[in-house]
C-alpha cells in the first residue's frame, strides 16, 4: 500500500485501504475496498469497488465505487456515483446517481437523486430533483404509472423562471 501525508491530510492507495480517527482531516483514498473507520474532521475523496464509511464526516464526502456505504453523519454536502449507494444523516445537500439507491437519514439541503430504485426513509429538508424507474417512499412502493403521474401533475403547477428555467419541485414528509 502506498501511504503518505501532508500535514493532518491523509493520502492512500492500495487493494485494502483503511483510514480514519484522530488526527485525520481530508482523506484521499483509493484501492479495491476502501474504509474510513472513526470520525474525520475534514473531507473525504474515496474511490474503489467497495467503499465504507463508519464515522462521522465533519466535511463533505465525494465517493464512486460499486457499492458506497456511509454509516455515519456528514456534516457536508455528500456526491456519490456507483451500483449500490446507501446514506445515513446529511447537514448538507446531496448529488447521488446509481443503480440502487437507499436514503435512511434525515438530508438538511437539497437532494439531487438519479437511480434505478430509489428507496426514501428519510426527509430531505430542501427541494428534490428525483429520476428513478421506481421509488420506494417509507416502505410504498410507486411505479413508473405513478411517477409519470406526478411528473404529469406537477408540471402543470410549475412556474417558469426568467431565461425558461422552471421552479424545482418541493417535498414535505409532514
């Protein structure tokens, strides 16, 4: 494994890659399976086929991998590409596309989701931009009838903006 570090940075890569805990600010990581076990106060940039993250993360996360796991709170924004892609709690937005998508924490900021399955178990506090062929919401299940459904109903009562943009649409687990 090839390791070095700049000040509190951490910079890895190799097959089994772990880092994580105290004295570790941003990571940089990159191998076949990718663990960040313990809490970081910076950000992580994580790639590889299996990437985990255990800990809290007190910036953003930038990951892709086959499967992206985070465990733990992100105090950031979180970007995910990869297969299958789980999220725990987000104090800031998320940028998310895949093929299996599961949210099980609350997300502070916007959530940007592009995905096969998309599974909601949470709230997302700011605006939604969802593309999925299906989406599970708290366990009920809509398919693509539905989804054209509520694209259909909730073109009709969106605004245009200055330039064509159009008003994003909102959502409320109240």
């Amino acid at each position: 494994m090839a390791s070095f570090a700049i000040g509190p940075d951490v910079f890895r890569a190799g097959r089994s890659v772990q880092a994580g805990g105290a004295g570790s600010d941003d990571l940089f990581l990159a191998g076949e399976t990718v663990a960040v076990r313990g809490d970081i106060t910076g950000s992580a940039h994580l790639a590889g086929r299996e990437v985990t993250v255990e800990g809290s993360v007190g910036g953003d996360v930038y990951a892709a991998g086959d499967e992206v796991t985070l465990r733990g709170p992100v105090a950031g924004d979180v970007t995910l590409f990869g297969r299958a892609l789980s999220v725990l709690a987000i104090d800031g937005d998320l940028r998310i596309a895949g093929s299996e998508l599961h949210l099980s924490g609350p997300v502070a900021g916007y959530a940007m989701l592009a995905g096969e399955e998309v599974s909601f178990d949470a709230a997302v506090a700011g605006d939604v931009s969802l593309a999925a062929e299906r989406v599970e919401w708290g366990g009920c299940r809509a398919d693509r009838r539905a989804a054209d459904r509520l694209r259909r109903d909730a073109g009709r009562s969106r605004r245009a903006r200055p330039g064509g943009a159009r008003k994003p649409y909102r959502t409320s687990r109240d």
